[in-house]
C-alpha cells in the first residue's frame, strides 16, 4: 500500500459523490472520463480498499469511501480556508462607514493601527448602504450608527454620540448655542431630511403633536447636506457626522433634549480578514482610552 496521496485524489473523490456519475464528476471537474477513473483507481490502490461501488449505474462510496470523504472535505475545506487567508493579507483591511467613522477618534485610531500593522494598510470605505458594504463584501469591518436587519452582520455597541440639528447658515437658529426639538420644527414649511437606509434621525425622535411637518428623503450624507445648505430642509445627525462633514453651508447646533445615538462597531458572521479581530480589537482600545 502506497499512501501517498495528493489533494487531486480527494477532490476526484468529492466530484464523484457529488455527482453521482463518472460523467458528471469528470465535468465538474474539467477533464475527461478516463483520467477521472484512474485517479480514483490510484486513490483506491494507495489507501488499500475499495472506495467506490460500481455495481449499480449511479456510483456510490463504500463505507470505507464515507469515511475518508468525510476527511478529505475537512482538509479541503481547511486548504481553501488558509488559501483565503493568504490572499486577504495581500489586500488591506476596509473599514466600511456610512455618515462617519469615529468622529474625533478617527485619526487616533488610522494612527495607531498604522504603527502596529504597518504591512497590513487600511483602507477606509463610504458605502451607501445599511450595512456599509458588509452585506456585499465590499467592505471587512464597519463603522454603523444603525443596526442592520441582515442576520449575517454582527454588531457591538461602542460609546453613545449627542445628537446635533442641521441647519443652512442662514436660519434663526443657526447661531445659537443649543436648541431644543420643538424649536427645530416651528417652521412648518422646512422638512426634516432623512436618508432611510442609514441615517439615525426620524419623525419618531419628536413628541407626536411636534413632529416636523413633511420629511425629504436623500441617498446619501452629501445629498442631505447639500439640501440643507440650500435651505430647502433642515437635518438632525449624531456627533460624528458634524466632525467629519464640515459644509460652507451649514451649521451643527447641539440639540439639548435629543436621545443620544449609539455607534456599533459590525463585522461578517465570518470573517472576510485574517486580521479582523486584531481590528476589533484596536477600536475598542481607542475607544476606551
């Protein structure tokens, strides 16, 4: 018995009790029928046992087949794993935000994953979308203000933000202090602006018989504010989006009795980088300190 045996040998295997057929494992694997039977015959002489009944028209694995199938997937699938990995880390972690990252924060937190993974770059991703482009693959890691219904995503509360109003620099409340809700809202001909899909504000933030008047709806941070500098709406965000989003236009006023936002820190049920954690980790370092 000669047990040499190679990855090729339980990939035809694999093929084999997938399909069902030479014909069809021969296809999936892309060659022909004849070198299919022999690397199964091969296989069969280098572990010593019979691994495949060809008694009936559709083959099946003998019980000493199961077993090293079974086997044999897990060392695939455990190649296929690390072949993953290897190649992640040729490519940098993205960080996927929507509005903003981490407000003042930030440039901490670029800063010091800099310094301890200088060959692992970060690359730092607006994706308009619910989940930040985690959903799509688009993105590893990501910064949320919301927290997204796909299952798939893994959140974690970070630290809470205040809230702030949106207002064209030309409004009455523009340059006061702070304001209040009600204050935001006497103006019924001013919107409020909304982006459904990831911003944090909503009609339900005000009292029933002091909720804005009529809502505008955008698709991005750059269309609200923009919109807002026009004086066509006004806006209410968390913190993080007035420290990353400076506008000519526009100015951000504490609104005093608002709830506060919660930032999440969301990642992929599994994991699109080998240094995720060594990730999640680093944010919630610099957020604690």
């Amino acid at each position: 018995m000669n047990d040499d045996v190679e990855l090729r040998h339980l990939r035809a295997l694999d093929a084999v009790a997938a399909a069902g057929t030479v014909t069809a494992a021969a296809a999936r694997l892309h060659m022909t029928q004849p070198a299919l039977s022999r690397t199964i015959a091969q296989l069969e002489a280098r572990v010593g046992v019979r691994l495949v009944d060809r008694s009936a028209r559709r083959l099946a694995l003998t019980s000493a087949g199961t077993t090293l199938l079974g086997h044999g997937r897990a060392i695939l699938a455990h190649l296929d794993s690390a072949l993953a990995d290897t190649r992640a880390v040729s490519r940098p972690l993205r960080l996927g935000y929507t509005c903003a990252v981490l407000g003042q924060q930030t440039v901490p937190l670029l800063r010091s994953w800099r310094r301890a993974h200088p060959h692992v770059p970060l690359d730092v991703v607006r994706q308009d979308n619910s989940t930040a482009g985690l959903a799509t693959g688009d993105t590893d890691v990501a910064v949320l203000r919301t927290v997204p219904a796909d299952p798939r995503i893994r959140t974690e509360p970070l630290y809470q933000e205040d809230r702030v109003a949106a207002l064209p620099d030309d409004h009455p409340l523009a340059d006061r202090e702070r304001v209040l809700l009600a204050e935001l809202t006497a103006d019924p001909d001013l919107p409020l602006a909304l982006w459904p899909d990831t911003g944090t504000a909503s009609p339900e933030l005000w009292p029933p018989e002091r909720r804005p008047a009529a809502t505008v709806e955008v698709g991005n941070v750059d269309e609200w504010l923009n919109l807002i500098a026009t004086g066509a709406a006004f806006g209410l965000g968390a913190a993080g989006t007035a420290e990353s989003h400076s506008h000519p236009g526009v100015r951000f006023v504490p609104v005093s009795d608002a709830p506060a936002a919660t930032v999440y820190l969301a990642r992929p049920a599994h994991p699109t980088h080998p240094r995720t954690e060594e990730f999640l980790a680093a944010v919630r370092d610099v957020v604690s300190a």
